[in-house]
C-alpha cells in the first residue's frame, strides 16, 4: 500500500489547516472551569434570531424529506429585498461554501488569486486546494491596499478577494476606493466582494454599494447569517451575482447543500427587524465600552466596522490568550494571521465584555507572564 501522501493531488499538502475559535465545552473539560465565555468567532452573543428558532422547531416535523433542492422561497425573500430576480442568487451551507464554489468554477491549477494579508484565512486555504497560485498584498495600516492590489492586477489574475469589512481588522474600504478599483478592471479578472460583516457596517455613510457593479462587472456578493442574524450553528449564506454566474455555479453544489431547518431559519430570520436591530445596538453599546476601557488601559485598537474589535497587547498574544482561557474567556489569538502582538475579541453582552475586560486586566496586571 502506497503512502497516502503519494496519492494526494499536487497541492493539498499546502494546504494548512484551518484553526477555529475554541469551543466552550472543550475549555471547560480542558481547564476543569465551571463558567466559560467564547468572544472568539464573531458570533452573536444574543442568541439566535427568535422569529428563526420558531420557524426551525415548525419544520422539525418535515426532517424525513430532503430540503428544497432550490432554496426557492430564502431566494424569493432575498430578491424581493434587493430588488433583484431570484436567479441572482445562491445559498450556501455558510457563505464559506460560496468561497469554495466560485473558486471551483473558476481557477485551473496555476491561475493567479489575489488576497490581502493577512485577512479571512479560508480564501488562501480554498485557493490553494484548487491549486491556484497566490498573490498576497500586505494591507496598509490594516486596511485593504486597493491601490496596491490594483498595481499589481494581470491578466493572469483570475479572482480578487476583497473581505469588507475585514476580518481580523474590522477595517473596512470605502465607496470611492471601491469605485477607483473597480474602474478598468480587467476584463478577465472576477471580484469576490465578501460581505458577511455587512449588516453591521452597511448604515456607514462611505460603506460602498457593491450592488452598483452586479451587472457592469465579473463580481460576485457574499453575505452571511451567521452574525448579525445569530445563525452561524445553522450555517446558511448566500451570493449575489448575475444570472449566467449563478447558473454555473448552481451546477456544482451539492443538490442539498442547505439543509430545510437552515431555510426554515433564514426565511424567518430576515423577518426579525427587531432582533437585527437589538443585534446592532448591543454591538455599539458594547464596542463603545470596549474602546474606552482599551484606552483606560492605554492599549491600541482598531476601530470597527464590524462584531469584533482588534486590539495591540503589546506583547505575545499566545500567552495571553491562553491566561485568557484559564479566566475561562476565549478570545483570539492572532498569531496564525502574523500579528503576533494582537487578539480578536467578539463584541459580546454587557456581562461578557465587563468579564473580559476584568479578566485582560488581571492577566496584564500578571504582565502576560505564565
Ligand atoms: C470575512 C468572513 N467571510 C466569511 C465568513 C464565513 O461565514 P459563514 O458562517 O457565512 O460561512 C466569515 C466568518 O467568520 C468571515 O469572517
């Protein structure tokens, strides 16, 4: 029997691994702790949408049928929404899988990607499983270097990743950047606008209206429900793109890939206003103290478009996350982004952030030292 290695396609040993944020059960088993908080995947500390666990426990009932293979009445609500036609869109098992599907359509082995860095790890993990050749622009005071990457656009690029707003920053780029990018692009290369921020960013008065491009150029939209709509266990996205991209990619999913409680809770969900909007304020109210306790600290952080905050440690980031954890507060680390000296902190409820912020303040206090 050959070594496994032997068999596997040219470039899946490149491909690393993907770390997510830690489980809170996993923390509490791991360091004995009774009361753990998880401020380390973006998620939404309210819960999920009520109008969205409603519509899933009805649909129990139906779980021996397969889902709607066509997502036909969460596309029907998202035209009617946008104002587009339902061909415009796809679902996705989480708009990670709209990633992976327009990757999977359009990269040959050796085609170029172009990627910010650091940004959402999943665009290089994917890229390179498809055997596609990465470009990495550094950002420019951790925010997208537009201009740069624009620079750098051959033909040879085949699809550009813009996260916006960004994760792990928060930053994010503005309508005119966005318009200057966008203006003679090249006639081959797609935009991958990623927007699964965009509930929390979309009400800034320079945050771009990346519909404008839908049917001028080769783009496609990514939003999710994960964070804003508190569904990110369910795992539903969806992307915005012309018919004729749609159809290509509705090929290659799987026949079911969001399964009918996931529809169920994304239809309702659009329709909790008032859960969308407790979300938003609970997250200004939340990164305002957030903000002025780093700065009481006299730490540096970044300000957000998003559920997260970034915010300079000033020192290793490993070790005081993992002191972090031993408070029972999971956060995370950025070293796998190569920001060695910063964590990513969620946005949570009031209690949570207060725990945090009591917690980061013993374990500086301790220096960061084990
Ligand atoms: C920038 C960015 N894009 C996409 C995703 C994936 O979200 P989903 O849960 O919809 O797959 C995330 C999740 O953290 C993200 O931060």
């Amino acid at each position: 029997m050959s070594e496994i290695k032997l068999l596997l396609r040219k470039n899946i040993e490149k491909v690393k691994p993907y770390q997510p944020g830690k489980p809170i059960s996993e923390v509490k088993r791991e360091l004995g702790l009774q009361r753990v908080i998880k401020l380390a995947s973006n998620e939404n500390p309210l819960g999920p949408s009520p109008k969205a666990v409603r519509a899933i426990l009805k649909s129990v009932s139906e779980l021996h049928r397969y889902p709607e293979s066509n997502c036909f009445y969460l596309k029907r609500k998202l035209a009617e929404r946008f104002n587009l036609k339902e061909d415009n869109f796809i679902i996705g098992n989480g708009s990670d899988e709209i990633i992976v599907l327009v990757l999977r359509a359009l990269i040959d082995p050796g085609d170029k990607v172009m990627i910010a860095e650091p940004t959402f790890l999943i665009y290089e993990i994917q890229a390179n499983a498809c055997g596609a050749r990465v470009i990495k622009i550094p950002l420019r005071n951790f925010r997208y270097d537009l201009k740069r990457m624009k620079e750098n656009l051959t033909p040879e690029v085949k699809v550009v990743f813009i996260a916006n707003p960004d994760n792990p920053t928060g930053t994010y780029v503005t309508e005119e950047e966005v318009k200057e990018f966008m203006e003679n692009i090249p006639e081959k290369t797609f935009v991958f606008f990623d927007e699964a921020y965009y509930e929390f960013a979309s009400t800034l008065p320079d945050y771009p209206r990346s519909l404008q491009f839908l049917n001028k150029r080769n783009i496609i939209i990514t939003r999710s429900f994960s964070k804003a709509y508190g569904l990110a266990g369910l795992r539903v996205g969806y992307g915005m793109g012309r018919a004729d991209l749609i159809a290509y990619l509705e090929r290659i999913r799987e026949p079911f890939n969001v399964n009918s409680l996931a529809q169920a809770g994304a239809l309702s969900a659009l329709e909790d206003a008032s859960f969308l909007k407790k979300t938003l304020e609970t997250t200004q109210e939340g990164k305002a103290y957030l903000y002025k306790e780093f700065e009481k600290l006299g730490l540096t952080y970044l300000p957000s478009a998003t559920n997260f905050v970034l915010v300079d440690i000033g020192r290793d980031s490993e070790r005081i996350f993992q002191q972090l954890l031993r408070e029972g507060v999971i956060v995370r680390g950025l070293k796998p982004w190569g920001l060695d000296n910063f964590i990513r902190v969620t946005i949570g409820r009031r209690e949570e952030n207060e725990k945090f912020i009591k917690a980061l303040k013993k374990v500086l206090r301790k220096g960061g030292k084990r």
